[in-house]
C-alpha cells in the first residue's frame, strides 16, 4: 500500500459578507457598463437552502429583477437557481425581445456549502460556465451581441428589497471587462483559492475582498452600499471556516534531509526564530523536502502552507502523529517540470 507524508494547517483567516435575505449591495458607476466588450464575473461564496426567493441574485447591471421582462432594455445580470442549483446570466442589447437567458447544467453547487463560481462571456458566441474550476456547461449569446449599457444600478445579493434576494455569504467578487481567462487559467485559479493563497487584483476591473468593509481593490476604488437598514455583518470566510487543511504527498515524491540545531540552554535569543522557547533537548530541527514530479495542486497547497504564516504540522508519515510544529522559512523553490508536474525542495523549521 502507498505511504504518504502530510502537511495540516490553519489558512489565513479571511472575512465573508454575510446576507440574510432582507439586505442587499449598490452601487451607481458608469464605468461598469459592459458595452459590447466580452466580460467575464466570478464570486466565492455559499446559498443557504432558504433562500427567499426563486433566484438570488450574485450582480447585475439590470433593468429589472431576474425573471422579469427586459424587452427594450438593456444589461446583464447572473443569480443562482436554488430548486435547480444551476447558475444563470441573463442579457440584453435593447432588443424588443425579452433578453437571453442561458444556464450551467443542474446541480453544480450544493445549497449551504461553499463554491467558487465563474461565467463568462464571449459576446459573438456562447457564455460559459464553472464551478470549482470545472466547465458545467453554457448557452449561446451571440443574438444580442449589442450594447449592454444602461442607467441602473450595479446590484449585489438582490435587485430590491423583494426580489432576487440572496441568503448566505459571499467571499470575493470581481469584474473583469474586455478578457476572457479560459479554462486553464480557472482551474488553477480553484487551486489557489481552496488552498488559501492571498485574494489579488491582479488585473481584474475589480475585486471586492470583503475583508470587513465594502471598498473594492481598484483604484480608484468603488465603494458598495449597505441597503436596507442597520450595517453590514461580516462572517468567517472560506476556506478558513473549512480548515485546518491537509496536503498529502506520496514517498515516492520525497527525498528527506535533516538536521539538528544545538541551542544553548540559557541563551535563548540564539535560537533561530529569535523566540524563547524551550524545545526538547534543546534541539531545534529542520528539515527538506526534495520533491520530484508532484501535481500542481500539491504545488499550491505547500505554497498556501508556508503563505498562511501559521504553524504547519509535519507528519512523515500521514498515517502516525505529527512530528514537529514548523513554519516554511523561504519561498518553496518548486519549478514545472513538464506540463502540471514540479520539482524542487521545500525547507521547514521547526517553531
């Protein structure tokens, strides 16, 4: 049977904006119109399964709530179905037509867990779907590739106070206009969030974090508004909420180096944290991994490890207790090998 070693630790507390169904975000910005530019929005968060309403509402630039006609009118809009667990956009150009409506496959998401969900839109051919980093389907839009603009209201978590409305919490949200990532960019992107790398701009319009205030990241920053009385509440966010978090790697990836550090027993300030701890024997370890041909998500999640600043334990072997308390001094020096495979080695000090 394959033996593994294991890292566990806690990811970086993050912050999520909570919803109750009765309150909902705004926010007046002309520079969000859409245009005719392909655009393409993603959000991390989870739906409560009593939810209010037969759609909640992610954002939307939208001329009306979800469900009702847009003919004549323009804007775009995505809200998550609950009864079918699908996410949906829906678009139009100001055609006298109601607008497109296009959804991902059914039950892409499960009501009360967290998820990471991305759509975007080629305007000349389909919008496209995904959940977790994997494609969950899409519809063609091309027959209202005009102009999205329009006067509204940027909404998030409901149209108004009585429809569309969202229960649950929302992690980040962002805008991007004029790009489309494509696929392999998403699944990577699933890696770095569900491991707990640091939420980045990074190009995007622009991206609300959600870290106890409503400013987003871009500058100059856009700024969403409470509505609905009363102030906004901020939850634990995810994968914080989910952790500790746990890597395995296979032997067969790990070539071991050790070493123990003498510490004098009375001066402390030696050791090489600069703490006063006490360790067992006055012995201070490190150790390295030489890693060969590990698959990019174990890439990430190491990287996640030494990026949440907080003790990782260390089992050599996944199947017994931990064996040191360590943190990962430098940058894991991990490089691709071939396509989605790395190498390189890893350092952990013992704190």
């Amino acid at each position: 049977m394959a033996k593994y070693a294991k890292l566990r630790w806690m990811p970086r507390y993050t912050q999520a904006l909570s919803l109750g169904g009765a309150h909902y975000l705004s926010l007046t910005d002309a520079s969000l119109n859409m245009g005719t530019a392909d655009f393409a929005l993603d959000f991390l968060g989870r739906l409560d399964a009593d939810t209010p309403d037969s759609y909640a509402a992610i954002i939307g630039k939208g001329p009306a709530a979800f469900a009702s006609s847009w003919a004549n009118q323009a804007g775009f809009a995505v809200a998550l179905d609950p009864a079918t667990r699908t996410v949906r956009l829906k678009i139009n150009d100001g055609n006298a037509a109601d607008g497109v409506t296009v959804s991902s496959n059914g039950g892409v998401f499960t009501l009360g867990v967290n998820f990471w969900g991305r759509v975007e839109a080629d305007r000349s051919g389909q919008a496209r779907f995904l959940v977790n980093g994997v494609g969950v389907g899409g519809g063609d839009i091309s027959s209202r590739a005009g102009s999205l603009d329009n006067a509204s209201l940027i909404k998030v978590g409901a149209y108004d106070a009585s429809h569309d409305r969202f229960k649950g919490s929302i992690d980040l949200l962002r805008l991007d206009q004029g790009r489309l990532l494509g696929a392999a960019w998403c699944v990577q992107e699933w890696e770095r969030l569900r491991w707990g790398w640091p939420r980045q701009l990074k190009g995007f319009t622009e991206l609300w974090k959600f870290q106890g205030s409503l400013v987003g990241d871009a500058a100059p920053s856009r700024t969403l508004l409470w509505q609905g009385g009363g102030s906004p509440v901020f939850t634990g966010g995810w994968p914080y909420t989910g952790g500790p978090l746990e890597v395995q790697v296979s032997y067969g990836r790990i070539k071991w180096e050790g070493e123990n550090l003498d510490l004098d027993s009375v001066d402390f300030s030696r050791t090489l944290d600069g703490t006063a701890n006490n360790y067992n024997c006055f012995d201070k370890r490190r150790l390295t991994w030489h890693l060969e041909g590990i698959p990019f998500s174990q890439a990430m999640a190491i990287r996640g490890a030494r990026l949440s600043g907080e003790l990782i334990e260390v089992f050599q072997d996944a199947t017994q207790d931990w064996d040191m308390q360590a943190l990962i001094p430098n940058p894991p020096d991990l490089r691709e090998m071939v396509a989605g495979y790395y190498k390189g080695d890893v350092e952990f000090e013992e704190a």
